[in-house]
C-alpha cells in the first residue's frame, strides 16, 4: 500500500463516522449518506486517499439505502476480500491504496455486469464534473 498510516493518523484524517466505516469496517444507516441522492455526473473519491473508485455512470438507484453502482471505476481500485461476518456470506470491498472498508459487491446488480456495489456514503467524496 502506497498510503500507510497509523491508525492514530486515521483517526486525526477521518470524522469519527468516517473512521468507523472505512477504519473499523462498520456501516451507515441505510437512507442516512448524503451521496445516496446524488444524481449530478461526476467521480466518487475514496474519503481515506482520494483514489477514484466509482463513477456517476454507473450508479444507479437499488432501493436499498446505500449508493450502488454497478461497476468500479477503474479495474483494480476496488478489491474483493471474502467477509463471513454476522453469519453471512459477504465479499467484503476494499480500497486498494489505503486499505479502507467502502461497503459489499453483490451479484444482483443490474447489467451488463450484474454487479451491486453497495458502498457507504460516508467512504466516499463526490466531485461534481464541473
Ligand atoms: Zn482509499
């Protein structure tokens, strides 16, 4: 990883929700992010790197209280790690470049991938395409 830091640093970066989700691997509410909403074209940025994970092009609205997408936003960025949590069988997505928890992939999503990223708000920063 190109970013390592301590979690000491983590916890001085990230809002205390923020370090929750992406540090502890914890969840928002569904319905509570502000980018659940979002609709303007644009990027997704992970909040712990700035690296560009998603994009507007690919999101779409699942209904379940997160943002969805169906695809990240360049192969590699996102990675896959198998998370048997809560009694479930999850893939768990990860931030490549820092390591921070984003949410879960599922195979339901729509086409042409059949993927659902379903990823906190609060992991992300959107930057509207000016
Ligand atoms: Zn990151």
């Amino acid at each position: 990883m190109t970013n390592e830091k301590t979690e000491q640093e983590w916890r001085e970066l990230l809002t205390a929700d923020a370090y929750r989700v992406l540090r502890e691997k914890g969840t928002e509410r569904p319905f509570s992010g502000e980018l659940l909403d979002e609709l303007r074209p644009g990027d997704y940025h992970c909040k712990g790197c700035d690296a560009w994970l998603f994009s507007s092009n690919t999101k779409f609205d699942a209904g379940c209280g997160w943002p969805s997408f169906y695809a990240q936003a360049a192969a590699g960025n996102v990675i896959y790690q198998a998370d048997h949590s809560h009694g479930m069988q999850r893939t768990e997505i990860i931030c490549k470049q820092c390591g921070g928890h984003l949410g879960h992939v599922f195979s339901d999503g729509p086409e042409p991938t059949g993927q659902r990223y379903c990823v906190n708000s609060i992991a992300l920063i959107f930057k509207p395409k000016a």
